[in-house]
C-alpha cells in the first residue's frame, strides 16, 4: 500500500507513539500487505505472534513490532499494535470523496428545518419537517429524513441512510451505506386468540376462520447516543412505546436487526448479521459476536462476550462467556462438544459393557447352582 | 409517554374495549413505560401475570389488567390485553410525516402509468412504464418502481423500497423501508459438469479447466397480496418462472430472505433474519421465529410453529411445533438438549460401570474355580 | 407461462439445444408450471427424477426430458435439463425496463468521470469525481457511486446499489437491487486493554473506566473482478489495508456479509445469509450454502462444500463436505446426529446395565461366600 508520500522511520515511530530502534533517516514509501513479500522502500507491521516467529524471512527496510522482538531490521517498537495501526493509518489514509459544507441544490430540506453551521448535504437527500442537524454534521447523497428528527454535531450519514420521524441521533455519530433507523417494530395481534395460542393454551384443533392480524402501531422512537457506528444496512426498528435505544460509543457492525423496546448499552459490540429481539437489555461494553440470536425480553450483562453463532435464550450475567444454542457458559459448551465428539466410542463401550454382563449373567445360574449345591452338599 | 391530551378513564375504557371499575372522572395524560415507576396522572398497562403480581407497587392514577387481577387503582379491564394496547396507541399515535396527495415535482413517474385517486408520491421517486398504481396509495421518497408494476389501493411504501419490473402487490400492503421485491433468484448452471456436481456422481478428483456459472434467467414474477406487511431491508427475489408469492395478510419482520418460487401461505409471520430457500411452501397461519433457515423445496404445514434460529430441512406437518438445527418436534429437541447436558454425568456413569465390571470379571474366574472345583468334588 | 410467441417442437429443440423426438411442428405457445396440470398447447419442463415417474399423469402437447425416459408424447431430450432451462428462458425472456444508453437528465455525474460508449445513466444517479465507467454498462435509477471508482464494461448495476470511492469492479458484473460495496471494515481498538482483552488475559474484574473504541481507519477497497454477480442488500466491506477481493465468476446470493480484507475465491457460490468474517480466504468453485457463519482468518480450500447453517470455525481442506457449528466433515455431522438421536435409548440401557450389575454384585457376596466354604471344606 503506497504511502502518500515517503516517511521517514522516526516520523513513523511519532505518529505510531513508539520507540525508534534504528536508523532514524531510514525511509519508508509503503506499507507491505504481507511482511513475506515485502520488498526495500517498504514498512512492514508484525504485530501477531505468529508472524514475528518469521521475522527472519522479512526483506521490508523497516518493521514496527510489539515489545520484545529480537531482530536486526530498523524497527518501531510498540505497546499497543493494533492502535499504532490506528494512528498509522489516519495519518496517511486517502482522501474520501465527501459533500462540502452547504447544501446541495437538489436537497430537500423542509423549510421548518433548523441546520447548524457548516453542515454538508449531498444531492437527493431528503429532510421532513421540523428536524434539526448539528454543526458539522455530514449527509451524503440520497439519505431520506423524516420529520422531527434530531441529529447532533459531527455526524457521517454515508449515503441512502434511511431514518424515519422521531429518531434521535446523538454526537460524532457514523452511519454507514443504508443503514435504516426507525422502521416500525413488528407487533400484531388477532381479534380472538389465534390457533398459536389456542395450541399454547392446549387447544389442539386448528380453525381455519378469517381471524386477521392487526397491526399494533409503534409510536415510539429510536434514540441513538454520542459515538456510536452503526453499519450498512443494519436495521433498528422503532419502540412500541418508549425509545429502542443505542448507548453511547456502542459500535454495531453491518446486517444487524435491533428488535424494538431493546436497549444496548454503553461501548457495546455487535457483530455481523446479529440479531437482538425486542425488549433486551445488553450491558455496557458487552461484545456479540456474529450471526448470533437473542430472543425477546432477555437481559445480558455488562462485560459479557456472546460467541459468534450462538442463540441467548436465557438472561446472561456480567462478564460472562457464552456459546451454542441454546448458549451456555463456554467451557460447558466445549465440554458438551467433546462428549459428542466422543459418543462414537462411548457407544461402541456401552455395547461391550453389555455383551460383557450378559456373559457374566450366562454364568451366574452356574454360580447360583454352585451356591445351592455346596448348600446342598452342607 | 405523554398522551396528546388528558384523557378520563371512562374515555380510555371505550377506546380499549375495556369494562371501568372506579371512577369514570379519573384523568391521565401520559402513559407509564415501567409501571412500578409511575406518577400519579399516568395510566399504567400491566398484562403479563410476572407484572400483575407485584401491583402493589404501582403508584400510577389508574391502571389496565386483564380479568381477575384485584387492586384499589381505578382501573379498565380488558379481555385480550394486546388488542386493547392495539387499539389506545391507535388513538393515541403521533402524527407521521407523509407526502400529502398527489405526485411531488421531482418524483419521475413515465407517463404510461396509470395513477388511482388521491395517490401520494413523495419526492425523487421514480416509476417506470405502464405500471399501475390504485387509490390512496402512499409512495415515499426515493422508491424506485420498475415497469410493469402493479400496486393496489391503499398501500404504504416507506422510503427507498425498489420494486422490479412485474412486480405485483395489492391492497393495503406496508413495505418499511428499502424493502425489495423483484430482484433475480439465485440461479446458475455450468456447460460441463461443475467439481461439486462430478463430486456428487462420486468422482473425488476436481478439474480446473475453465467451465464458468451461466446465469439462468430468472424470468418469473413476485405476487403480493393483500394486508401484507413486509420489513426493512427484506429481499423477495422473482421466480425462475411463475411467481414467488406472499399470502394474504402475511407479516415479515425485517431483514428476511424468501427465495425464488417460494410460497408463503396467508397470515404467516415471518420473524428477522430468517431465509426461506427456493421452492419452498409455508401454509397458512405458520409462524417462523427469527434467524431460521429453510432448505429449499421444503413444504411447511398451516399453524406450525418454527422456534428460533432453526434449520428445516425436511418436510413439517399442520400444527407442529419444531426447533434446532435439524428441526425436530421441539419436545425431541429438549430431550436431546437434556441428554446432551447429561453427558458428562453419564460418561462418569458408563466409566464406574467399566470399573465395577471388570471387578466381577477378576472375580468371576475363583467363581469358576469354585465351580469347578465343586464339580470336582462330587 | 405465456411465451413470447408460438413455437414449434423444432424450435424448441434447437434453442433447448436438444434432440427431437416426434412430430417437428407439434406447436406449444406456453410453459406449465406444473407438469401434472399442463394442457393442451403447452410445453412441460420434467427434469426431476421424482416428475419423470409420473409422467404419465402429464397432458402437455410435449414435454422436455433427460435421456432415458420413456413417453408417447412429443418430446425434446435434453443431457443437462438445467442448461437447456437457461437457454429457452433465454429466448422467451420478457422486455425489462432499463434506462437507455445516454445519461438521465437528472443523473449527477461529476465532469472528471470518464464514462465509455452506449454508457446508460439512470435517473437520480449519483456518480462522485474521477470515476471510469465502461462501454455498456447500465447505471439503474438512485445508484450512488463514490469516486475514484472503476467499473469495466457491460455491467448492470439495478437501483440503489451503493459503491464507495475507490471500489475497482470489473467487466460484465451484475448488482442487484442496493448491492452495498466498500463501506468500512468493522475495527476498533481501546487506548487501554479493555476488560475483554483483560477478561482473556486472566484478568476477571473489570473496570468502568472511560476507555472508548477508537476506529481503526479503513482506507483499503474492494476488488470485485470479471463477471461477478452480487445479490441484494449484500455487503463487501473495504479492507483495512489492500482490498476485499470477490474473484472472477463467483455469485453471490441476497444479504451476504463479506468483511474485510476477505477473498473470495473464482466461481465461488455463496448463498443468501450467509457472512464470512475479515482476512478469510475462500477457494476457487467453493460452494457456500445459506445461513453460515465463517469465523475470521479462515482458510476454505477450493471445490469444498460448506453445507447450510454452518459454522465454519477452522481451516476447511480443499473438497471438504461438512457441516454443523462447529463444521465437521459431514458424515461426521450425521454421525453425531445419529448418535445425538439415540441418546434417550442409550441413557435407558446404561440405566438397564447398572440396576444388573448391582443385581450381579448383591449376588457375589454370596459366591463368595459359596467360594469360602467351598475352601473351607477342602
């Protein structure tokens, strides 16, 4: 990846806040993809310990590595590698294509709007009445506002966001490519009590009687805090009453369904194609993995971490580590994989155990006979 | 939640189809989101048995319980709490911001169309040829409509939902935002027999001779029918031939999947995340909880429910109730899960089987001796 | 299915790429849907075992069938049934209403985008500075396409794709409706270990500290080479560094979730729901079937076969067949089911062999005591 322009190693150790070991007028244009490939000219970042195993195959003209790695290369060395990535690569990263402060002409923004400074909006872009965007804030091309809505200062809405009346949007928010805030959440009932919950009240007999759902409006909102990234095409749907509410910093990644009424905390990570149902509760700085389900009305703690695929079916405590579906703590789900692993064999025993016994019971009247002969013989 | 005026609890009774008990004067203006920390002036809903028990520590003006629940509160009870929930948000909802009737400056509608009466179009929508669009119809902004569509009366499309040429829906039909219908099944075929399909025949060796996926058109439609609701950034893919089709008064939440050729029965729901594969038929009324997966040609019986995070690969029957990966009678399902938590007790179990039985076994022989010498001795 | 036009068997024969057998001008002017409910005039496709039984039951004026079936009826018979399905849907394919070449009036092209010839530009199109677009290719209504992108020639990209700067697609690439390519990789990093990274390193007690995510710029890009289609609402994330790659060829379904720095291999099949988490890499003609998970910095071999509502946690060689989560070979995965099922009788057998063996120990004492007095009395 070629750098912007060309560093010098001790301006590469400043950004990366590092300790320069090395050369420090040794120069660097690029970043290798791979430190095995590397060629002179380049820099190579050998963070993992599996990588700096092999840091003698490495031709790059400079390495930046975490704490403790012997080689003989100009090297950075580092504390935290993945946040002197971080400020890597905000220093050097390219330019985006973005709308410049002012309003396109092809915007349409409600005259009862109230804009702050210098906020930016692109071409298509749609804003009902009586909403309000915070200084700095940033709306691509095609985003469709309803009314009402507020949303704070510094914000990135990249482009066909789509967010429905009411929605509240805190600070230095970003939303990426389409992600749709405040759709109504899905709630229904019947007139008389359907064949679902006929069956569930033990009534067998299905009826095949016009009995409609009817929808239950969802007049709440959605409220999401300072700080929080929401990802492409990620869904959160509104309160039936109340706000489905996002705390702040929470970072949620693309395709991910927030049912309505949940609340997620603070600092809180979700992972791909997640989905949490309605009225959950997850705690500040929990991390959920991906494809993982959360059914409705379930409360995680803080601190939790919910492996990738698993299903919550039940509440989670602070700090726990689950998996599986239905998820349990780890270690017993790993335990549970290994004895499966094992029923083959444990199958194959219990066959033994029994052609064994049935021999030592083929045996026994012999015993008995044994027994009531030597009584016999008494 | 602030009521937009105060009501009495006479007028609240009405509107729920409630009977009063206690004074009909009584005024709220807002309603308790957590009953146990109401004011006095709100209405309290307390409809789930869990909530119902602690009642003595409601402190609102006036509460709604189902039949049977004894408190001093002023009170309404209902018979089927949701619908009486259904019906006061209904009359009680904030006012939404939608596009007034008729068709907003920017939005392109070919001039080929044939538009109902009173029919809303919102801004940057654009409508391709010789589609049809009936009375009442609201269209927000930024949905993009193919040629050849048609939409019945009364519909609602929130922003940016993209419907595909032939196209069908009908009357009363909600699509929330960026809903997709129309856009291709997944279909491919290769000239010569593919790696996976020699694989399939038996023959293990894979060939890296050039023999690319060729697309089959997918030259079939969708059919909506009537009182659907459809969720954000659900995709309803056209079929192959024919028409994929969604049942009268069926409800998808959002981010679902039904494949090509795919029949959703009437009144099914359909909860998040949930892909319905090719070729598949649900019956009427079947629920299919969130983040499912149904493998393709899978026929799914009326009024059956499928729990959560389930993988249906084989045929279910009317009424049944199924659940796990692969879905089995969800009482199956338990005793499996049950079992599986045994294991380890029962490996421990099979383990002091072996032990005590090798005991016998090192006995067995002076047993035999014994009867031997028995024999012997007579 | 009404066909363009009337068609005779010889026709059919030649656009099915097959061989006729019977009358040459047998005339059909539709397709069945169903076989068994053909009539007179129309053309039934049996190309499934399962039909070709019944083909008796079939009143087409003539049917297409593999070889090796037996019928009086006019027929085409085909070798590869599907081949022959894309060829005549093909040719009876309807009009699809797509924009002319030219660029839409209200189309928003920045003037330093070099676009090529028969370029066909949509209305409300938005094209960002610097973009190349090739001969053909076809820009549906609402597309929002960042800069510095390139797009080859005769591609199709339906409304509401979303392309960021700097994604490189090439030639013949097909998008259906909201593809979302090139928004940010999902990555953070703490100033300080977070509790989870504390959690994993022993550490149990966490902290409440203020210590936010920070983003971790992402200023790769993606790669989508050669005749690749992508479904709706997917998601093809930018890499950190470098570029997610979807490779010549490969097709991917609705809702699919790559992350970043992934590459997907040629041919690759990936169906719908399915997300493949950062820095995996998936092999050339490798079969992904719905609803899977790919945990990240997997390798997938080529010609493998993930079966549905996987979780693929490790490495997968090269023609593997598995399934489950965690993915096991897939016989692997029957057996455990196998074995999982008969958990209940295997349970009641270890049960059946303790109460036997405590039988057979209540009795040794006794032969014991028949083994002593046996001794005694020598």
């Amino acid at each position: 990846m070629k750098l912007p322009k060309e560093f010098s190693l001790a301006e590469i150790a400043a950004v990366a806040g590092g300790t320069l070991e090395g050369p420090a007028d040794t120069k660097v244009d690029s970043v290798a993809l791979d430190p095995f490939n590397a060629k002179s000219g380049e820099l190579a970042l050998l963070f993992d310990p599996k990588l700096v195993k092999r840091i003698r195959d490495c031709k790059a003209s400079a390495v930046i590595v975490p704490k403790g790695v012997s080689t003989d290369l100009p090297k950075v060395v580092v504390e935290r590698p993945l946040l002197s990535l971080a400020r890597i690569l905000s220093a050097v990263k390219p330019k985006r294509f973005r709308p410049e402060p002012g309003i396109h002409p092809t915007a349409l923004i409600d005259p009862t709007c109230r804009l702050g400074d210098n906020v930016a909006v692109g071409p298509y872009v749609v804003v009902g009445p009586q909403t309000v965007i915070g200084n700095n804030t940033v709306i691509m091309a095609s985003c469709v506002i309803g009314g009402a809505v507020s949303i704070g200062q510094d914000c990135l809405l990249y482009p066909s966001c789509l967010i429905d009346d009411y929605v509240q949007i805190g600070n230095r928010v970003i939303l990426q490519q389409g992600a749709s805030l405040g759709s109504d959440g899905f709630g229904y009932v019947t007139e008389r009590p359907s064949n679902v919950e006929r069956r569930m009240a033990g009534v067998t007999e299905a009826s095949d009687e016009p009995n409609p759902l009817i929808k239950i409006p969802q007049i709440g909102t959605v409220i999401v805090e300072d700080d929080v990234e929401i990802g492409s095409y990620t869904t959160v749907d509104r309160a039936t009453m109340g706000a489905t509410t996002i705390g702040k910093g929470a970072k949620i990644d693309n395709q991910v369904m927030i049912a309505h009424n949940t609340r997620i905390g603070r600092e809180v990570i979700i992972i791909a194609q997640t989905a949490v149902a309605g009225s959950c509760v997850v705690g500040d700085r929990t991390v959920i993995a991906g494809c993982t389900g959360v059914k409705d009305h379930v409360k995680i703690g803080k601190d939790a971490i919910i492996e990738g695929m698993s299903g919550v079916l039940k509440d989670i405590p602070d700090g726990a580590l689950v998996s599986g579906v239905p998820a349990v703590p780890a270690r017993e789900f790993f335990t549970q994989l290994a004895h499966i692993n094992k029923l083959p064999q444990m199958f194959k025993e219990v066959r033994e155990l029994k052609r064994k016994l049935a021999e030592l019971e083929s045996l026994l009247p012999e015993c008995q006979l044994v027994k009531q002969g030597d009584n016999a013989g008494n």
